[in-house]
C-alpha cells in the first residue's frame, strides 16, 4: 500500500508540476506529519521539516522528531513561538490550540515566503475534514488548496486518507513517533501539547500554562509505564484516562495531591 501510496503523490505531483517547487512540512513529530514528510521525500519532492515549539513544547518528542529528519536525510528548521503564544492566548479562554494553530500558521506563512518555498505542506488526514473549513472547500482536488485568504498554496497528501489507512502506512514505513500516552481532549484527538488541558472556562495565563506541563510532564510517565492513556485537565484537577486501572489512578492522585499541596 505504501509504494501505490508513493506512486500516487508521485504522479500528483508530476502532474501539477508541485514536485518541481520547495515544499516545507509543518512537522510536529507526531504519525501523520511524519508520514507526510517520508512520504514527500520518497517521491522525490524538494521538501524540508519546520517545527514550532515553546516552552511547554515536550522535549522527547522533539528530539525525536530531530532524530528523524536527520535519519530521513531531510532540512530541519526550528521555530521558538513561545513570546507569540503569549501574546495571543494570554487573558483569552480556551481552547489554547485554536490560538496556537493561528500562530503557527502565520509563522509558517511568512517562514516560507521569505525562504524560497512555493508551498506549505500539512498532515491532515480524511478524518480532519470539517465542513465549512477554508482548506475543504477548495475546487478541484482539495489535496491542493490556493485560496488567497491563506497567502500561500497548501498541500494535504494524506486528506484522501482515513486515520485507520495512515496508521496502517505509518507502520508499513517504520515510523514509530515518539509517544506521551497523552489522553487527548477528543477520543480522535492527536498527542502534541500539554496546553491543550487547561480547562476551556478559564482564562488562559502563564501559571496555568506552566501548570499544564509540570502536571501532565509527570503523569505522562505513569502513562507510559503502565501503556495507558492519561492526562490532566488544570487548575479542576480532573483525570481523563483510557484503560486505566485502580493502581494507575492511585499514582495520579498523589501526583495531584503533590501539587496542590505545592509541594511539586
């Protein structure tokens, strides 16, 4: 399935002369960008990685990620957004992901237009579609979207793809992305961020900013010792968890308890 994969994008490419242009991939690390850039490279396109972090970005996963387009033979460049978050989700509710996605997207739009690239590439896969967005209304294949409200053409080579199909392609390629067992505010909800916590009624602040990684920073190891998925909303305290056993749930709760006593 990989290789019809690689073929397809090829062919796509060739077709709409894309593949002769520069490419940067928002990558964050996780299996879908991962893909994309693998993907992308395996098809001879002229692509390189962007990654945006912050200070409550998790560092595993980021070393990972660097490790990885190294491997893959790749350009990397990385992007502290940390003063512009702060800037846009300070004093606003959440949740903190539709602010940030506004940074990186600004960012990554003008990154590749003063550096030479003709296009943004993205990881969205079929099961990101939502109707009424601006990238899925675009006519003709929506692989390719131009609109002029965006200021750059966006290319998705996994949006005809369903979750099931690029977990599938993920481990046909060897791609094993570097996990948190993050619990995700959705049952579909990719890992990436423990910003994406913080309780959607609350002002968003730096304390509770700081909070969400300390907190979830150690319940993530519980969760991967144990394989579960789980995390922490902040300041309510409330424990979202897949499979978790009462023996989980105990090392959590002290964990909670540390830090509402303040000793953590």
């Amino acid at each position: 399935m990989l290789d019809d994969v690689v073929r397809e994008i090829r062919k796509f490419g060739e077709k709409t002369r894309i593949i002769e242009k520069k490419i940067v991939v928002m990558f964050s690390g996780g299996k879908d960008s991962s893909l994309t850039l693998y993907i992308l490279k395996e098809a001879g396109f002229k692509v390189s990685a962007l990654t945006f972090f912050h200070k409550w970005s998790w560092p595993e996963v980021l070393r990972w990620g660097m490790k990885f387009t190294k491997k893959l033979g790749v350009e990397h460049y990385l992007i502290d957004i940390t003063d512009g978050l702060l800037k846009d989700a300070v004093g606003r509710k959440g949740p903190i992901c539709v602010h940030c996605k506004k940074v990186m997207l600004k960012n990554a739009k003008w990154f590749a237009l003063n550096n030479g690239f003709s296009y943004i590439a993205k990881g969205d896969n079929a099961n990101d579609k939502i109707v009424g967005t601006l990238l899925d209304q675009c006519p003709g294949d929506i692989r390719l979207c131009e609109i002029p409200k965006i200021g750059i053409p966006i290319f998705r080579p996994l949006i005809r793809y369903k979750a099931s199909e690029v977990e599938k392609l993920t481990e046909e390629a060897g791609i094993k992305p570097y996990r948190m067992y993050e619990h995700g505010r959705r049952k579909q909800w990719r890992e990436g961020c423990p910003l994406q916590y913080i309780d959607e009624d609350k002002r968003i602040t730096e304390k509770l900013m700081d909070l969400a990684f300390k907190v979830n920073y150690k319940v993530s190891k519980i969760a991967r010792k144990h394989k579960v998925r789980v995390s922490v909303r902040v300041p309510s305290f409330e424990v979202m968890c897949w499979n978790c056993t009462e023996e989980v749930l105990s090392e959590v709760k002290k964990v909670i308890e540390n830090f509402s006593r303040g000793t953590l």
